[in-house]
C-alpha cells in the first residue's frame, strides 16, 4: 500500500496500538541515548535527495558524531553534545537536539498508533504513525528497528497526508565500536556544532529582553548556541518538531521573508522602535501559519517595554 493509501485507512486507535505505540517510542528514547553506530542514510526535502555517511559513538557524558555529505563538494558537520546534568535522554538526537519530553505530552497533542512491521535498511522495524491532534505542527511516520528501538526512518507529514521530508538510512551497523579517528574531521571543509546539557520548560532560562506571546500547545524551551552577533534566541520543541525565533538588530538589508522548504518553514517581518529596527525570523519544521502566528507575538519583556517601543512595519 502506498503512503496516501496507508493514511487514508486510518485504522481506529485501539488502546493496544496505543500502548504498542508508546512502548517503542520509549525504547527509541533509550537507543538513541544509549547506542553507538555508523551507516549510510538518505534525505530528502523539496525533491532533492542527498546521501550522508553518519558515524555516531555514545561516550560517557557525551555523544559525538560525523556526518559526512556524499554528494557534492566535500562537507562535513562534527556533532558534539555534552550530557551532563541532563534529567532525561534526548529522543531524536539522530535528527538534531530535541528537549525531553514527557510521554503524555506527547500523546495529548499527537495521536500515536502502532501500524505494522516492515523492512527498513535491511532491518525487521515496526512503524509509528503520530497524527497531529491540532494544525500548528506536521505528523510523522517512524521506522523503529525491532531489535534495537534505533530510528531507521523518519518521515515528515503534511495535513494532507503528502511527504515534506524523508530521513532514511540505507545500511547501518548497530552496537559497534567506534574509535577516535572515524569522529575526526577528514575534509577541509566542516562545521563544528556544540551543544551542552539537556533543558527543557523547567530548565533554567538566560535572561532576555524578549519574549513570546502565544507558541503551539506542547512547545516548550531548550537550550542552544547563542544568537550570533549579539542578538537574541529562543528555541522550541515538542519532542518530534521543532522552532527557533531569532531576534536581530543588525540585518539591516533583510527582507520581508515568507519561504518553505520541505518540512521548513521561515517567516521574516520588521518591528521598529524607539531605539531602532529589530528584524524578527521565525523558522523551524512547522506550517507556515504556525511561524506567521509566532512571529506576530514576540515582543519586548514589560520591564524593557519603556525602552524599546515597538510597532508593527509591514506583514500579512
């Protein structure tokens, strides 16, 4: 059956597929803390496929990985991520950091069912089905390596029903020893992306002069890289999608944006104050009317409200 076929069935959620469902969700939140391993996965956004070569070792307090693009100019992105002091595993390290969520968050604004088993990389996996319970975010189809509860496969989904992206992997080797060398950088060009501890709503928070209004129901914050040149950053999860609001004063030249890609969507607009113009930029894997809404709530904390006036310049 083909992908529109298998989500129009929609097959009735029984409480069995429900806990079927829920119990490999939590066995894919164990794995991907816990399970070193190297593959060859695919990704596609948009119509355009790009193969990587992933090699990821869990050490003690850390998880180190090197994705290397196998299209294209050489490139590589070195992950490191430092565990300590974290309350809980991050569930989709595979596919970019993700706070902890707590289960019946999850449940409350997706409806998760177990659908069937299935081959994914030449590994028995079954398949997760979480169908949003609002429109502020995308559903998904997960492969989950029987074995393991390793993610094989993640595809991201539209209300519709239609692809918007697809992570795949291809072969891989689960459980193996990693070395020191496979993690290094071996092309000239790469990034070198950092981040430290796990935070999410009840974490503690950098002081700010900015703040959101509304977020989607089931969003909550987690840390990451500071904004660069100074501006500010809030970054949001609900565990499977994710958002940030970059707050800055320096793009002058930025344009009014409204673009998709994929999964991703970035709305741009203009606020301008008393102490000058602020460009605000939402951008993450949400519908577009998601971003537009997030947008039009940021604004200035009431402590610095007297400062910086702010008034809306353009937009929808």
């Amino acid at each position: 059956m083909g992908l529109a076929g298998l989500l129009a069935a929609s097959p009735a959620l029984s409480l069995e597929s429900l806990v079927s469902a829920e119990r490999e969700l939590m066995r894919m939140t164990a794995a991907a803390a816990s399970l070193s391993y190297r593959g060859t996965a695919t990704y596609e956004q948009a119509g355009a496929l790009t193969t990587l070569r992933v090699v990821r070792a869990v050490r003690v307090g850390r998880i180190l990985e090197r994705i290397e693009y196998l299209d294209g100019p050489p490139e590589e992105v070195i992950r490191e991520h430092d565990l300590s002091g974290c309350a809980g595993p991050d569930p989709l390290a595979d596919r970019g950091p993700v706070a902890a969520i707590d289960r019946a968050a999850m449940v409350e604004h997706y409806q998760a069912a177990f659908l069937d088993e299935a081959r994914i990389a030449g590994r028995d996996a079954v398949r997760i089905r979480l169908q949003p319970r609002d429109h502020y975010r995308y559903g998904h189809l997960l492969g989950i390596d029987r074995q393991t509860g390793l993610l094989l496969q993640a595809l991201t989904l539209d209300h519709q029903g239609r692809l918007l992206e697809r992570f795949q992997f291809a072969d891989i080797a689960v459980g193996v020893q990693v070395d020191d060398p496979e993690l290094e950088p071996q092309a000239a060009s790469h990034r070198l992306l950092r981040t430290a501890g796990c935070e999410s709503g009840a974490a503690r928070t950098r002081a700010q002069s900015w703040r959101a209004t509304w977020v989607p129901p089931g969003f909550v914050p987690w840390s990451a890289p500071a904004a660069p040149r100074g501006g500010e950053a809030m970054h949001f999860t609900d565990g499977f999608g994710a958002f940030s609001v970059f707050i800055d004063a320096h793009a002058a030249a930025a344009p009014m944006l409204e673009a998709r890609r994929g999964a991703t969507a970035a709305y741009v607009r203009r606020f301008q104050g008393a102490t000058g113009g602020r460009w605000i930029c939402v951008i993450g894997e949400i519908p577009m009317p998601t971003a537009r809404r997030i947008a039009e709530g940021i604004e200035p904390r009431p402590e610095v409200s007297s400062t910086v006036e702010v008034r809306a310049s353009g937009g929808p």
